[in-house]
C-alpha cells in the first residue's frame, strides 16, 4: 500500500545533529522532496545526511553539507530517495530558527 505524505516537520535545536525521519519496520520509502526554510534574521547553514541502517554519523552519509542560505529564504530539493527499512535522514543547522520538511510516498 503506497501512503503519499508529510514525512517529518521539525525545527531542531541550532548546532544538533537531529533525526528528522526513520523509515519504520516493514515499509519502503521515496523522498520527493526536502524544504528547509531559514526563519532566522540572519544567514543560516545547514546539512542533511542518509545514514542506511540508522548507521553512526559519517562523512560518507551528506547529501547536503554546510550549505549557506540566506535571511527568510528556503531550499527546494526535489530528490527521490529510495530508502529501507530503519534508514535515517538526519539534520542539522547552525541555527535553532530553521524549519526541515520532508515529504514522499511510504510504501507497506
């Protein structure tokens, strides 16, 4: 059965790697898309990681790494991840005013 959803929305705590999202026990997932809205007065970065199996963080896992965005701007990223079952996407940003959405299509 295929579920087309918000996946996550979260506003982490600044300079914290975060688990926005984990693909739960038997189900498949496709990441559409990734927005990350800066909500702070200032410029912000941000960094978004894969990590297959719920894996410790590593460099091998950035799909995005420091990546600079402006005052009251936002990041589009249509992407479509193919993720299994316990793969994690992971967040982080340099500030606490930031906004991660992930949408797709979960798959039982």
């Amino acid at each position: 059965m295929d579920t087309i959803c918000v996946l996550a929305q979260d506003n982490p705590t600044a300079d914290t790697l975060t688990t926005l999202y984990t693909v739960p026990a038997s189900t498949s997932t496709v990441v559409s898309s990734i927005i990350v809205c800066n909500l702070d007065v200032v410029s912000i970065n941000f960094s978004i990681s894969v990590a297959v199996g719920g894996a410790s963080d590593a460099p091998a896992q950035y799909i995005y790494y420091q990546v600079a965005l402006d005052v009251n701007d936002t990041f589009i990223a249509t992407v479509g991840l193919s993720l299994a079952t316990t793969d994690v996407i992971r967040v982080w940003s340099s500030s606490s005013n930031v906004a991660f959405n992930i949408f797709g299509d979960q798959i039982t």
